[in-house]
C-alpha cells in the first residue's frame, strides 16, 4: 500500500511540477490557443465522448490508450477499435487502437490517428480564386504503449507517441509520452484514475513553402530583389494535460448495471474544467450513455453529449460492438463519432 501511495505522490507532483513549466506560471486567458498540435484533444471512441469524456477512471476499452493507458492492463483479452468523428467545419478524423494481453507481463498496445481535411485551393493576392493548384493538410498520431498491474488494485502504463503536422510543403514532429494510472478504491465500486497527455518536445513548421523571395530594401531601386529567404516559425508546446477521475460501478440486478463517472482536467492551453458521465447498461447488450462536457469553463461551446450502444458476442469470447456520440458544439456544428470495437 505504500508502495502505491508513493507512485501516486509522484505522478501528481511529476505532473503539477511539469505544468508550471510548460506554461512558465502564464495566465490562463494568455494560455488558450498556445499550443501545436490541438488534434490531440479530440476525444476519441464514441463511448467515452457520449459520457461527456469522463472516461480517465473508466478505460476498460481498447481506447484507453487515448484515455488512461494503466487501462490496458485491465482489459484481460485481446481487441481493437475503430473510430470515426466527423468534427467541426466539415474536418473529420479516424482512430485506430489496439491491444495485446501478455498475462504476468501486463500489455501492449497501439494507435493511430489521423485526418482528413480534404484538398483546397492555392490561393495568391492576384489569383485570390485560385492558381489551379491544390494543397493537403495533415494530422498524423503513432503511439506504441505498454501497461502493467503492480498489485490486484494498481495499475500504471506509459504510452511513447510521435506526433506529426503539415500543411502544403511544410511539416513538423514532435515526440512525447503520456503516463496513467489506475486504483481500485478501498470503497466497493469506486475506481480512481490519473492521467498525463502529451509530455514531450516542442513542435515547430518549416519545409520549402516557407522559403520567399525578399527585397531587402524596397527604397532603393536598382538592387536584387529576389534573394531568397525562409520564413521562421515559432517551436509551441503540445496540449499538456492533467487529468483525475472517479467512476462509480454499481450492480442494480441481474442484468441491469449503471456507471457514474467525473473527471477533473487541468490543461496547459486553457481553463480547469470538469467531465461528468453514465452508461447504463442492460444484459451487456444494450447501452445508453449520457454526459456533460466542460463544465465551470466559461466560454465553452461544449456541453452535453449523448450516446448509445450494442454489443453482441459471437462463437463465445468474441464480441462486436457498435458506438455512437452526439457532442453538442455550440455555435459550431454538432460532432457525431461512430466506433466499432472487437475484442476476443
């Protein structure tokens, strides 16, 4: 039990000690949109997203290498997720996990995620309607983890990832690592979560559309006024993020289970706010989930989520299950997630 209360001292102060310096003790109004790489934030699997992303304490899915990565370790089989979001301004994203159960060596797992923004136009001050050329954005994510129970109660994973950016002709990496871990509460049915996202390197743009032709004095005619030159960009920090969880699982007869959930978040690029979520669960079978997302942030589009699931088992062990999320956005477009997972 020592043994446990020390690991979590540790990662709470690696975690509070790691924030202050990513964020230089800056004000929170100056911290929003300060960071590479926002991708990272999208929530993903749709039965975390529909319980308001109250999921850090929970993660008992392959998507919990996006959520707590200790889940891992948990999860006792073999399985794998697919994801979908169709996001704001007509962006989407696909996500793809998986995990491995090695027994007394805990698990591995994988994932990757990526987007699509679709081609668009290139545009100049005298072509303003295009010059017939077309360019891409990317969002790329790779992430190899390993997770492991200490004790019955406690477990802990890490999760290396590398992270990529571009835009046209022009790109970025950046390495990080997110760490988890998972405690089963003396209290029956309550389960603690922590968790760090996206600790690591700096991410900056460079490549050859940033090179231009500059005129070092536009005074004074008669002089080169090509010589070419690279436009610089700054290196930002990645969306650092703390996260606490408490969930709830309670047994209200022989087919009938509920879940509760919170979790508090402090990120480095915005306020602290906090996730709150359930899923009722009938026969293991059918699933009803509901949440409400960021909550005491003011100024958020977000708000509540809604969701619903089926689960079917084939030949035994195998299941199949199919998830879909509603995320209320605001003034911006409504979020829709569709995931099939298969687990064996």
């Amino acid at each position: 039990m020592k043994t446990i209360f020390r690991v979590l001292s540790i990662i709470i102060i690696t975690a509070i000690v790691i924030n202050a310096q990513q964020t230089n003790f800056v004000s929170n109004v100056s911290k929003r949109g300060t960071t590479a790489a926002p991708f990272l934030n999208i929530a993903q699997g749709a039965r975390a997203t529909a319980m308001g992303s109250a999921f850090v304490s929970i993660a008992d899915d392959p998507s919990a290498i996006f959520w707590n990565v200790a889940g891992l370790a948990r999860l006792g089989q073999n399985g794998v997720i697919f994801d979908h979001t169709s996001w704001i301004a007509d962006l989407k994203y696909n996500f793809v996990a998986g995990n491995l159960d090695l027994g007394d060596f805990g698990a591995v797992g994988f994932s990757f995620i990526q987007s699509d923004y679709g081609e668009m136009k290139v545009t100049t001050i005298a072509e303003p309607n295009g010059t017939g050329e077309f360019f891409s954005v990317s969002d790329i994510a790779v992430s190899v983890a390993w997770a492991f129970n200490i004790t019955d109660n406690f477990s802990i994973g890490f999760n290396p990832k590398v992270i990529y950016q571009g835009i046209w002709n022009t790109s970025g990496t950046a390495f990080a690592i997110d760490m988890g871990v998972l405690y089963d509460t003396p209290f029956d049915g309550f389960t603690l979560g922590m968790s760090i996202t996206n600790f690591g390197t700096k991410m900056g743009i460079e490549g050859t559309t940033a090179v231009v032709l500059h005129d070092p004095d536009d005074a004074t005619t008669g002089n080169n006024g090509r010589i070419p030159a690279e436009l610089s960009t700054d290196n930002w920090d990645l969306p650092l993020g703390f996260k606490v969880g408490l969930s709830y699982t309670a047994n209200l007869g022989e087919v009938h289970d509920l879940v509760l959930a919170a979790d508090a978040s402090h990120p480095n690029n915005d306020y602290e706010s906090v996730n709150v979520g359930g899923e009722y669960v009938f026969d293991n079978m059918f699933f009803v989930r509901g949440g409400y997302k960021s909550l005491f942030l003011d100024d958020s589009e977000e708000s509540f989520t809604l969701g619903a699931g089926i689960q079917q088992y084939l030949m035994g062990n195998i299941s199949v299950r199919f998830d879909y999320a509603y995320s209320d956005f605001g003034r911006f477009s409504d979020i829709q997630k569709f995931s099939v997972s298969i687990n064996f």
